[in-house]
C-alpha cells in the first residue's frame, strides 16, 4: 500500500533506524542525510518518511508531503552553506534516469560549480 513501509526497501529501513545513516536534519515528515556516494561537496538526500516509489506518485498521493521535501532541501542548502551560491535539487524517476532506490528522493547537491545539460 502507498506511503506504508515496505520491507525490502532501503530508504524504509533508515527511516525506522534499521540501517545507518548520516542523518542532517529530521521534520516529522522527513529524514535528510548524506549520500554514500557523493557526486558534489555537498549531496544530501530528503526522502519522505513515508514510503511512495517516485516523486510522481509522491506529489500525485500526497501534494504537502512533496512540498515538506522541497521545503526541507531548501533548509539543507541554507544550513549547509550551498543557499547563496546556488545548488540543485534532483529528482530521478525510474531506472532510465537513474533511479536506484524506489523510495521518492530528493538529491540536494551543491558546493562546486555544477554545469547544465548534467550529462
């Protein structure tokens, strides 16, 4: 069932404490933590505490909680030291885009120079 824990998912699992992580900020809605593979000096991941597969049935299920996930990268990128030079918040939709973990994610990167097209 949507926004219920799903016992095979990874992001489900750091989110009831099953399995580490680098924790940097936490609402009653969300968890942010650090990526373990970096791409950027800063690259943190907002995930939704609860589970839904990709941003499109995120914000098609639940419009506030989407919106607590941007609010929250906006808040890690302040908090973080990226706000004022700019930064990118990345959502990767199936597997053809990059998606590896099929929990909804928000990928805030930043602190270095990040060129567009990303490739």
């Amino acid at each position: 069932m949507a926004g219920e824990p799903q016992a095979d998912c990874l992001f489900c699992k750091i989110v009831e404490g099953k399995i580490p992580a680098t924790i940097v900020r936490e609402s009653e809605t969300t968890v942010a933590f650090r990526d373990i593979n970096p791409q950027a000096p800063t690259h943190v991941l907002v995930i939704p505490k609860a589970h839904y597969p990709d941003a499109a049935s995120l914000a098609a299920a639940e419009p506030t909680l989407a919106a607590d996930v941007l609010r929250e990268a906006g808040q890690i990128a302040a908090a973080e030291g990226i706000a004022d030079h700019g930064y990118r918040i990345v959502f990767n939709t199936g597997a053809g885009a990059g998606q590896t973990v099929w929990h909804a994610h928000a990928h805030v990167l930043g602190g270095r120079g990040l060129q567009w097209p990303p490739g």
